[in-house]
C-alpha cells in the first residue's frame, strides 16, 4: 500500500504545484497533526483515498472547524484494508491544556487504549503528534517526548511508529527522518513522506540510521491518581 505522510510543514510544492502524477496510486494520507484544517481537506479532495489524522497542539480549531472529508483516529485504533492503525494526538506540556497532556495523562489514554490493541490482536502503525520519549524527540520541555509511547514501541512492536511535532524539514527523502529502532521503522513525517508498506514485509524506503537513547521500557503507574480517573 502506498501511503502519504504528512506533518507540522504545509509543503509549497503541494499546496502551489500539485502534481497528481507524483502522487499517483496513493491508497490511504496520515497526517500527524499541526497542519490547517484546509491544507487536509484539500489533499483529500486532490487524492482519491481516505485521509486519517491525529490532532497536534496547534490544532485546537479543528474543535470547531475539524478537516472535512477526514477521519479523526485519536483515541482510536482503526482497521483499513487489513492494516491496524492506532492514533494519540496532542504533544507534553508542563501546562496541561487541549490537545497539550502531562505524562499522567498520556499514561492514562494510552493504558486505556491496550483493550482495543488486544481486541485487534496487535498493531501495524502507530500515528502520534509527539514521539516517544528518547526516539526523534527534542530537549526541550515542549518537544521531549512521552515514556508511554515508547511502552507501546516496545510492547506491541508496530511495523511503523510515525510521528511528527520535532520539524526535520520539507525534504521528502530525508535520511534521519526513516529509521530503525528493532522491529518498528520511526517515521518523522515532517513535509511529506511516501512510504510503500505492506505487512509482514519488509519496509521499503531509503532508511538512515540516528543515534537514539537507549532506556528501560518505562510500565504504566500501578495507581493514577483519583484526579485522572
């Protein structure tokens, strides 16, 4: 299956250039938040296939004015064509606010969502705002990403965790935004990606090869707090 990335950068060439030949056989668009509701909504106009999204912490108009023709997957794991597809938006902030989540708070959607992962007897793709904690993410507070996500990395083991919210650039080939981490392909979407994906097959697309913090898998706090029940 073909698929088209996208993430955070309104690319110039699609919006001002579109070429339906470039993006000819595209079966399925994941966006990975932080992009205009209109810039989705025209993509899913200009390509025939469904388009899924999570929200980024930039998104919170899509409260009011969500992409039309698009399929919101936060807090869902969707099943398309055979291919298991699980979706959090929203990235860690020390203020919690929309679309912004503590740790804590990631835990508890992400412990919520194990029922559904079992149900659909595993994972294919991750789709997250953020990365995972130590996997593509930034220092700063605002761009660190979450332990939680790196618990299903590491536990479930989908084929592609794709991801956005730490800008990589507009280049679509770019080497360090494809690479390994055991079984699971990292995927920055930043711009646009096409990836050519079948299950249980190996993954083709030129893949680099960055540095990433090796650390414990982090588990889910026994108890949360009554706050976050």
């Amino acid at each position: 299956m073909r698929i088209l990335v996208v993430s955070d950068i309104e690319n110039k060439y699609i919006w001002d250039h579109f070429d339906p030949d470039k993006f000819r056989g595209v079966e399925l668009i994941i966006s990975c938040g932080d992009l205009s509701a209109r810039y989705l909504s025209f993509l899913v106009t200009m390509i025939p296939c469904p388009l899924l999204y999570v929200p980024g912490n930039h998104d919170k108009k899509y409260e009011t004015a969500p992409p039309e023709g698009c399929i919101n997957i936060d807090e869902r794991l969707l099943v398309y064509r055979g291919i298991r597809i699980m979706g959090l938006g929203g990235c860690k902030s020390p203020h919690p606010c929309l679309h912004e989540y503590s740790e804590q708070q990631m835990w508890k959607k992400v412990t919520s969502m194990e029922r559904q992962i079992r149900r659909a007897k595993g994972l294919d793709i991750f789709v997250s705002h953020a990365p995972a904690i130590g996997l593509g993410d930034f220092d700063d507070q605002f761009h660190r990403g979450f332990e939680s996500f790196r618990y299903i990395d590491d536990k479930y083991k989908p084929d592609i965790h794709m991801y956005g919210h730490c800008h990589m650039g507009e280049n679509p080939m770019d080497r360090r935004a494809c690479y390994p981490y055991h079984s699971t392909v990292m995927l920055n979407g930043s711009g646009y990606k096409l990836i050519d994906y079948t299950p249980g097959c190996e993954f083709t697309h030129p893949m680099g090869c960055i540095p990433f913090e090796e650390i414990p898998t982090p588990m889910p706090p026994r108890r949360f707090p009554a706050f976050f029940r």
